[in-house]
C-alpha cells in the first residue's frame, strides 16, 4: 500500500509538471507572438512619420527655391519685365503652398494596453487544495416579475449541517471583469432589477461553506446569459393623433421616417398618445429629432421647447416637464423615469418666429421630429447561447 502510495503521488507529479510546462509553453508562444505584434505596429507608425517628413523636406525645398526666385525678380529694373516676373512669382507661390493648413501628424505615440488581468486571475485560481468544492451548480431557468428578473439553480451536491450560502454576481456583457456581487444568498433563487436599457446580462453563481476551519468555495457555475429588453410602445399598445397628419410615423421604430410640420401660423403644435385598454402603462418618453439619412432636415427644425402633459384624460391634462432644445440636441429624455400611471398624454411643441419671413407677416418656422421613444413598464427575457468557449477567449486575450 505504502508503494501504491507513494508511485501515486509520483504519478501527480510528473501530470502537475507536465500540465505546467504546457501553460508555461503556451504563454511563450503567446508572448512572442505579441511581441512580434508590437514590432509591426512601431514599425508601421515610423514609416508613416518618414513618409510626412519626406514630403514636408520637399516643400521646403521647392519653397526656398521660390523665395531664391522672388529674390532675383526684386532686382529687375524694367517695369514691364518686372509686372510680367511678379505675376510668375505669384504663380510659382499659389502652386507650392502647402495644402494644410496646420501641419496634421499621420500617427500617434498610443500603443495599445495589454490587460491579462481575467487570465491571471484564472491562473491564480489555479490550486490543489482541499478548499475548493466541485463544480456543480447549474442555472435552472428564470422568469419575469413585472420590472425584476427570478433566477433559480441547482446545487446537485449534499450539504448536511452545514451553512451553506450563495454568492451571485452579474455585468453587462462587455464590461471586462467589472462584476456587481450579491452575497449571502441562503436560497436556489434570486430576485433583482435589471438596470435600464436594452443588453445582455451575464451571470454567474457559487457557494461557500464552513468545514472546520477552512472556507470551502465552489469555483463559478457556467454563466447565463440573458437578453433585456425593455418594451418598446408601438401603435399597437396606444393612439397617437397630431395637430397635423402623418403622426403614426413618429411610432414605426424607423430613423429614416419623421412627421414634418409646415404650418407657418400656429406658434404651438401638439402631439397626442392615449394608451389602450389592457396596455402596460408608459415608463419612459424620450424624443429623436434627426432623422437618418437627414433628407430635408435642417438645424433650424429643432422646436425651441417641449412640454409634456399627462392626465386620466384629455380634458384633465397636467404639466409633468418642460425641455429647452438646444442648437445640438437629437436624442431627447421627455420623461425619463415615470412613476406614475397615466392614460393620456399630450406634447406641446414651441415653434420659434422665422425670421426671414417677408416684412408685416409673421411666420413661424417648420419642425422636424424623427421618432417618439415611448417604453412601457416591464421588460422582455431572452437566453442566448455562450459566444465561445472559455479556452477560446483565454487565447483571444493572449492574442
């Protein structure tokens, strides 16, 4: 048994040196790879700076040889060949003027930063202790609760007398390392409320418990990744009427259509949306003014001020905000976080005196407005696949 033991032990040795010498093998290849890497882009960036300094040696060059001749041209004494060298010289400037202005570098001194720290934290996580517990939390499904998401898993390994808690952490996906962490979790469910927009969210779960003295921890579950999306209000959910026609553009979800007012003798425009029975009240109302492509747009069809009413009806409307546009605004927040139901709304939109109207007519200028950006409460939940596996994106960071 003592030999058994002991050619076991030799046996985990020679696997633990072997699988080193690999990893470390990897990371020198890798290095190198990158230092190769570094090389090509220094090199690119000097033949760039060469090339411009080259240029700018002949401008120079062919400006001294101007001046030389603008020198000679000063010292002739007839009038007629002195007019006729003066219009030369003249030529001879406008032709070798550089075209810049300003003198524009054709690189900077950046490099990129490489940032290992998600493969060294796995390397330091890398062990062979008795502290770590096996790898069996897997993600059971989720389900929407009005604004919040429910997470439930499954731990498949036995705790018997033991405190046994949950830690669970999410990001947006795309956000490096930055985890938000939940501790202390004593069920298989969590309950949060995703932050606003649309994205995907990534989680991840584990457990921790007490045996002895040592802290047993489980590395992470494989992550789940969940597609947000808050609920965009279309006409199907509301109606939405304006003081002049084609108000249902401003719902299609499309850049490249807009409702145009051109009516020059009203000073104010308004826009109505009424929810329909049985729809999600509105969380938020927000406003593009630019369409894509730009078409007839033009800057001075920003409206100067919006006002945004609401109310259980038409008849008892209440002012909930008042917004300045300003000369550079596109994307503007009407009613960003909306805590209270209301049925019906109205936007009332300033328009500003045209200026160049004929003299004794007063005119007031056109407007554009692309899209209204309405979102109900509640949100929509969808699981995507992993975009690679681990192994894949541990080369693509060394890479």
């Amino acid at each position: 048994m003592k030999q058994q033991v002991k050619e076991g032990g030799e046996k985990l040795r020679e696997k633990i040196n072997a699988a080193m010498d690999e990893l470390v093998s990897i990371v020198q290849q890798r290095r190198d790879v990158m230092l190769e890497k570094s090389r090509d882009i220094e090199k690119g960036k000097t033949e760039k700076l060469e090339n411009e300094e080259t240029k700018r040696k002949d401008e120079l060059k062919t400006c001294k040889a101007v001046v030389s001749y603008a020198d000679e041209v000063a010292k002739e004494t007839d009038q007629a060949c002195f007019l006729q060298a003066v219009k030369a010289t003249n030529d001879r400037v406008t032709k070798t003027t550089p075209t810049e202005d300003v003198l524009q570098v054709p690189c900077d001194p950046i490099f990129p930063a490489p940032t290992f720290s998600g493969v060294a934290q796995v390397l330091k996580e890398l062990n062979f202790s008795p502290t770590t517990a096996a790898g069996k939390i897997k993600f059971q499904g989720h389900k929407v609760e009005g604004d919040n998401i429910v997470l439930h898993w499954e731990d498949s390994e036995t705790h018997i007398d033991q405190d046994v808690r949950y830690e669970l952490q999410w990001q947006r996906e795309g956000d490096g390392n930055q985890w938000v962490t939940i501790s202390d979790i004593y069920q298989l469910s969590h309950s949060l409320k995703p932050p606003e927009g649309s994205y995907v969210m990534v989680f991840r779960v584990r457990c921790f418990f007490m045996v002895f003295s040592y802290k047993v921890i489980s590395p992470w579950s494989e992550c789940l990744r969940l597609k947000i999306v808050g609920i965009q209000m279309t006409t199907d959910s509301c109606n939405i009427s304006a003081s002049s026609g084609g108000a249902s553009k401003l719902l299609d979800g499309r850049d490249d259509t807009y409702w145009y007012d051109d009516d020059k003798e009203k000073p104010q425009d308004w826009i109505r949306l009424e929810i329909k029975e049985g729809m999600s009240p509105m969380r938020s109302l927000g406003m593009k003014l630019v369409p894509s492509p730009i078409d007839i747009w033009r800057f001075r069809y920003r409206p100067p001020c919006v006002s945004v009413y609401g109310g259980s009806s038409f008849e008892s409307l209440t002012r909930l905000s008042k917004i300045d546009i300003d000369d550079e605004d596109d994307d503007v927040a009407l009613l960003p976080n909306l805590n209270k139901v209301y049925r019906c709304f109205e936007i009332r939109l300033g328009r500003a005196k045209d200026k160049r109207a004929r003299r004794g007519y007063l005119e007031y200028q056109s407007y554009i407005v692309c899209q209204l950006k309405a979102r109900a409460r509640g949100i929509t939940v969808t699981e995507v696949s992993q975009p690679t596996l681990v192994l894949d994106s541990l080369f693509d960071i060394f890479g």
